[in-house]
C-alpha cells in the first residue's frame, strides 16, 4: 500500500518462480527496501536501512550478516547451532555451512527456485569468549 500510495505498482510472483516486483517508469525492482536508492523511494521502495546497536561482549562469539535468502527459511538458532559446529570458528567455513542449509531448505521447500543467499561472518579473536569456542 505504501508503493501504491507513492504511484509505484507492484507486479505478483510469477508462476514461473518469478518474484514479485515495483515498477516505476519502466524500471523494476524485485524488493520493496533498497538501501540508498532514492530514487526508487519516490514510489516508496525504503532507501534508509534500518540501524540498531549491539555492544559486543565476552559473550558474543561472531556475527552473522545473511540475506532473506538465509532468514527466509533457516531459524537463527539453526544458524548459532551451525556456528556452534565450527570448532575452530573459522569464517569461510561458517559461511560454507550456512549457505549449504540454507540451499538445502529452499529446495525442499521451492524445488529449483531459491531466492539469493548471502553470508558474511565476522569473528571476533580479541575477546575471551573466542579462546574458548
């Protein structure tokens, strides 16, 4: 509604496994949030992302930043519990665990269709909690 509001129309999901869309003037975009493009927040696509802090502490281990291709369809335990597998907490390997779950779930739940999947782990060495995974 916020779209349609702002003039822009949203085409449905294709049968084909095609996702939904915003149009605006010929252009189209497969997502209603597009960090920093004002452009497409003129027919109310969201340019600013949305911020929140977190204080990192002895008790964080690492940070797991995915797409709605990871989030969509994996739990963020599962995440954590994959991390928690990881014995030397090394950052590829997390991610490599990740994607594969989370290609793993898009195909038994949409066949051959899978949205994007994006993973960057960020660990953390310095702190004491690191010494001990």
């Amino acid at each position: 509604q916020r779209i349609l509001a702002c003039g822009g129309h949203v085409t449905p999901a294709g049968a084909n496994g095609s996702p939904s869309r915003v149009w605006h003037n010929l252009r189209g975009l497969a997502m209603a949030r597009s960090i920093g493009d004002h452009a497409a927040a003129t027919v109310g696509v969201i340019a600013e992302p949305e911020i929140t802090e977190h204080e990192i502490t002895d008790a964080d281990i690492c940070m797991v930043i995915a797409s709605d291709g990871v989030w969509e369809l994996v739990e963020s335990q599962e995440v954590a519990d994959l991390v928690s597998e990881v014995t030397d907490l090394d950052p590829a390997e997390i991610c490599r665990s990740i994607v594969h779950k989370a290609t793993h779930m898009w195909k038994v739940e949409e066949g051959d269709y899978r949205d994007d999947i994006t993973v960057v782990v960020l660990t953390f060495p310095w702190l004491e909690s690191y010494e001990g995974a």
